[in-house]
C-alpha cells in the first residue's frame, strides 16, 4: 500500500517532535552539568589548582576556564564544546575525558548486558509463574527473593559474595577484570576482555576473565532479576485476569498457551520497554558493583575521579550515562510504538 | 467521601469521631497484614534504638581501645570490634540515629519541594507547568546516584550534604505524581465551588488540592525511604556521605572491606544492619499501599 503525502507529513511531524523532546532534555542536561561544575562550587578554579597554588597558576586557570565572562557566555562555550565532543581533559590522566570515557565504558558496558541478560532470562519466566501462581507459594517465595533484591545494599551483597565465593570456597576469580599474569596478552579490538580474546582466540585468558566477571555479573543479574519479576508479574497479572483470557480457556487451549501464547504476548510489549529502561538502572548501578570489584569500567572511572577533585572526568561520565538514559528512554517509546499494532 | 462532607457540615466533634473512626479502622486492616507488621516491628526498634542509643550501646562508639582490635565476636563485644578497637555493636546502634537523620532530611525537603512543583504546574498548565515538567524530565533523566555523587562532590562530602544531594534527585516522582492528581482535581466540582465562592488560587492550592495528594505521597514516600537508605548508604561507602568517626552504616562497611578476608564482622554487621532496616521500610511501604491504594492492591 501506497503511503499517502498526509502520513509522510505526520511521520515527519512526529519524527520533528521527538528529535525536538531529545534535544530539549539533553540541552537540559547540559545545564545541569554545567551548573554542578561552575555554579555550585564556590571557586571552581581552587578545586582545580588546589589551596597553596601561585596567584600565577590562580589567574592561568581562571582565564583558561573562562571565568572572567558573563554566565551565559560561559555556557554557550561549554555546550559548543560538548557538543564537538569535547568534554575537557582529565587533571589526573591528563588525557581528553571522551577518551578516558570510551577506554572505561566497554568494561562497563560488558557487565551491565551480562547482568540484564541474566535478569531477563530468570526474571521474565519468575514473574510469569509468580502471576500464574498468585498467592501461592511460588509467587510467595519470588516475591521475597524480589524483595530481598531491593532491600540489599549492593556493595555489601559484593563484599560478602567475595568473601563467601573466592575467599571461601574458591569458585570464582577476586576483584579485577583479570589475573595480573594475563594483561597485555591480547591486543585490544573492542575493549572488551571477553570479546577481544575470544576473537583473538585466546581460550585461557577469555575463561580467566569469564571466572572474574561471574560474580559481579551476577549481583547485576540478580537486581536485574528483582525488578524484571516484579514487573512481569505485575503486567501478567493485568492480562491473566482478563476476559480473552477466560475465552481461550473456553475454546479449550491448554495452559500452557493461554499463558505464554495469549497472556504473555501481550505483556510482552510493555515489559520490552521497561526492560530497555532497566538498562539505563544496571549502567549505574555498576558504580558501586565496580568500585567493589576494582571493575575498570566508569563506574570506578568515576569514583576515583570523584577524590581527586577531577571535577571534568566527573561531569563527562554523569553527561555520558544521562545521555544513555535520555536516549534508552526514547528507545524504549520507539519500541512501544513499533510493538504495539494498535499504534502502528 | 461522604462521612468526611456530612462531618464536616455537622461540625467539629463530629468530624473529629469520623476521623478517628477511619484511622482505628486503617489500623485494624493494617494489622492483619502479618508482613506489613514485621516491617513496622523493624521501624520500631530502629526508632527506639535511635532514641535510647546511649543506654542501649554496651560501649562508647568512639573511644578507641586499641588493645581490643579487631576481636572476633564474644562475650566482650558481642559483634566484635573494629581496626581501632570500637564496639561494632555500639556503633550500629548510634549509626541508627545518622540513618533516620538522613531519611527526614530527605523526606521533609523532597516531598514538600515535589508536591509544590507539581501541584503548582498542574494547577496553573500552560507555560509555567511547560517549564516545570521539561525540568523534571532533565531531574529523572539523569540517574540518582550519579547525580548525587556530582552534587555531594561540588557540595563537598558530608552527611548534610549527602542528604542535600540525595533531595535534588528524589523530588521529581513527587512533581509527577502531585501534577497528575492535581490535574484531575482542578476542574472538578468541589473545587469550581470553593473558586466561585471568592477564595484565592493559593487557598485552593493548600487546603483544596494538596490534601487530595497526600495519601499517595505517603504511599510514595515509605516506599521511598529504603531507596534513600541505599543511596545514603552508598555515598557513604564511596566515601561521600558521614566522615568519620561518625558510625554512618555505609561509611563504616568502607572501613570494614579492607579486612573482609581475615575479620568479615567489620563489614558484614553494619551491611546487615541496612538490609534489615531497608526490608523494613519495603514491607511497611507495600503494606500502606495496599491499604491507601486499592486499586493497585492486585497489581504489584
């Protein structure tokens, strides 16, 4: 079928109004970063050069941050910046931030796909018994182990699991990506360990880095897992008590159709979504995770700059991950949108 | 709906008998909840831990002894001692103080400064709630922690700060919430007549909207509480949040992961500690839904 010119203006119009809500939202996210770098601190040239440093070095930095112009020149200059991909340069590595960000972020970005991973392929099928069972003990027992997910700190769950695993039993690999014996072996292609040595074929060093990921992967998984089951139970729980249901009970369609056939296709088009958005969650929950584990991802990039007053590489990995966010988000309604027929 | 109008025509003592009727009522279906109860019992302790931490706590949780470091759990400290020889026990329970410290701090400012926003943005529409809700979307955009950690480090580590920090990220649910129920509140009828009767867009504001917001921000704000425990907490680890030697929860974990292998009470008790407590606060939280909102009852 032919697309008429009025759809191709209203598909137009809607892929406008979306590019100009990402705009908008990210622009705001600029401020934000820009008003916690230069307007919250009292001086931010002193938390650069520190308190005993020269008028010298004082008024070399004060110039070069542009502290002598008016406010929103300052922020006209910050967003040019940004937006050319320019975040600053790091005071501790010395290095542009953006780099520093992508050298961290597939450590990162490996942990937190393995977590929701995890969480999707036990959450979803816990949520459905949870529901299908309501008030039975399965639903019960996932509820508690749900609530537990919630309820724990997880850099703690990580301190214990290290002591209980790897100090303990011994079953998986301490802190770090992986054993000191085999950095520098293979020679990065993505930045991520496991990617990059199986493609290189380094068997030995891609199962070290498996028994080092386990663990915080995981933790990541098992948070995933409270939020996805809780979700999944909560939507199966809308569709199961519905009359299309009861009909495909009527017409004699076995259980095991109704509920992943009929009941859980169309819960699937809302849970799609909030799991897309769950991602965004794990990317920050990874701080703590990383900070933990000594996980070289921007987690720990982050916290580590956090002590050394790097307030640059800081604003960079909050700008970084609040556009991940910005962006799942808008993923996630795209999504919506393509899934749902009655909004095709 | 109709006891609250018919008391409030019949006059004072009246209302006031309505009003206690509802809440024995609350209280009665509350208490057949067995889990909500097990989180109220937590909440209770903890409270009554904070206000007699002094003579609950078998030691000091700052005089340092440093003979009686790092003693395992015994009869001399029940949960053993730390790196400088303090009484964990001791100090888990003064902790219980810096923990509620925290969670009012947060909830008294993020709840009211929230329901303001949205009350206000629904209320009024147009640009004005334009401008709010598009701030709000940056609020929620960004993801808590990581707003936390750059405000607490422009802000400078501290617990007043941390629960300053942990406030600017969590008034916008409050915003959304309060804006919906506005909305729907605005042109109903009741609130036509108070305005046809002369009284101010403030006054409607205060007496008129807001107290229809309540009961969900209540909901929200229990089920909020062991969100902001954790976040407290892992400022506090990051080392953000309470300096020491204040006995914070998560501050104290810090100290205690660099002896994880060889003296695992150091941090295990003061982590056990939050679960519990943030356990708590999840059960009272579920357990005040159910009862406020029951149209979510079946849902979640």
């Amino acid at each position: 079928m032919a697309l008429s010119a009025t759809d191709n203006v209203h598909r137009l119009g809607r892929v406008a109004s979306w590019l100009a809500t990402v705009a908008v939202t990210l622009l705001g996210l600029v401020a934000l970063t820009f008003f916690i770098g230069r307007v919250i601190p009292i001086d931010p040239v002193l938390s650069i050069v520190g308190e005993k440093a020269t008028q010298e070095a004082y008024d070399k930095v004060y110039f070069a941050l542009g502290l002598d112009k008016p406010i929103w020149e300052q922020f006209t200059t910050y967003t040019l910046k940004l937006l050319q991909g320019d975040f600053g340069t790091s005071f501790t590595t010395t290095r542009p931030v953006l780099s520093d960000l992508l050298t961290f972020f597939p450590a990162t970005l490996e942990l937190a796909t393995i977590g929701l991973f995890i969480g999707i392929v036990l959450g979803v099928p816990a949520g459905v018994a949870s529901a299908y069972w309501h008030d039975k003990w399965p639903d019960h027992l996932i509820r508690i182990i749900g609530l537990i997910g919630y309820s724990v700190p997880i850099f703690w769950l990580g301190l214990v699991g290290l002591y209980v695993f790897y100090f303990k039993l011994d079953w998986v690999s301490g802190p770090g990506q992986i054993d000191v014996f085999y950095v520098g072996i293979v020679k990065p292609i993505t930045n991520s360990i496991l990617i990059d040595s199986a493609l290189r074929g380094e068997w030995e060093v891609f199962w070290n880095a498996v028994s080092h990921i386990t663990l915080p992967a995981a933790l990541i998984g098992y948070f995933s897992l409270a939020y996805i089951s809780r979700m999944t139970r909560s939507l199966m729980l809308d569709q199961l008590t519905q009359e299309y249901v009861l009909t495909a009970r009527l017409k004699g369609a076995n259980e095991f159709e109704v509920v992943l056939g009929h009941a859980l296709r169309n819960a699937a088009i809302p849970l799609v979504t909030i799991i897309a958005l769950s991602y965004g969650g794990l990317l920050e929950g990874s701080v703590l995770i990383e900070t933990v584990f000594g996980w070289p991802g921007i987690g720990s990039y982050i916290a580590s700059s956090l002590f050394r007053g790097d307030i640059n590489a800081v604003l960079g990995g909050t700008f970084l991950v609040g556009a991940i966010f910005v962006f799942l988000n808008q993923l996630s309604d795209v999504l919506y949108a393509t899934l749902d027929p009655r909004t095709r | 709906m109709s006891t609250i109008d018919q008391a409030t025509i019949i006059g004072g003592s009246a209302a006031r008998a309505a009003q206690w009727k509802q809440v024995v009522s609350f209280c009665r279906r509350f208490s057949r909840n067995p889990l909500g109860m097990f989180g109220l019992a937590i909440i209770v302790i903890l409270l009554f831990c904070a206000a007699f931490a002094p003579w609950l706590a078998p030691h000091d949780p700052y005089l340092p002894n440093l003979q009686a470091r790092l003693t395992p759990p015994g009869p001399e400290f029940w949960l053993g001692s730390d790196e400088l020889g303090r009484d964990i026990l001791s100090r888990v329970i003064y902790g219980s103080r810096l923990t509620l410290l925290i969670v009012g701090l947060v909830i008294v400012t993020a709840a009211p400064i929230g329901l303001f926003i949205g009350v206000v943005s629904g209320t009024y529409g147009g640009w004005l709630d334009v401008v709010f809700m598009r701030v709000t979307d940056v609020f929620l955009a960004v993801p808590k922690l990581l707003l936390a950690l750059a405000f607490v480090a422009a802000l400078g580590p501290g617990i007043v700060n941390a629960a300053l920090a942990i406030t600017l990220t969590a008034w916008p649910p409050y915003a959304r919430m309060a804006r919906a129920e506005a909305l729907a509140v605005r042109n109903s009828d009741y609130v036509n007549a108070v305005r046809l009767a002369g009284a101010s867009e403030m006054r409607i504001i205060f007496f008129h909207i807001m107290p229809m917001c309540m009961s969900s921000v209540i909901v929200r704000m229990t089920l909020d509480m062991a969100g902001i425990i954790l976040t407290a907490a892992g400022l506090g680890f990051i080392g953000l949040g309470a300096q020491p030697p204040l006995p914070e929860w998560g501050a104290m974990i810090s100290t205690g992961r660099k002896f994880i292998f060889d003296q695992w009470w150091v941090a295990t008790v003061p982590g056990f500690a939050i679960f519990i407590v943030s356990l708590g606060f999840n059960l009272l939280g579920d357990a005040i839904r159910d009862l406020l909102d029951p149209h979510l009852k079946a849902r979640i």
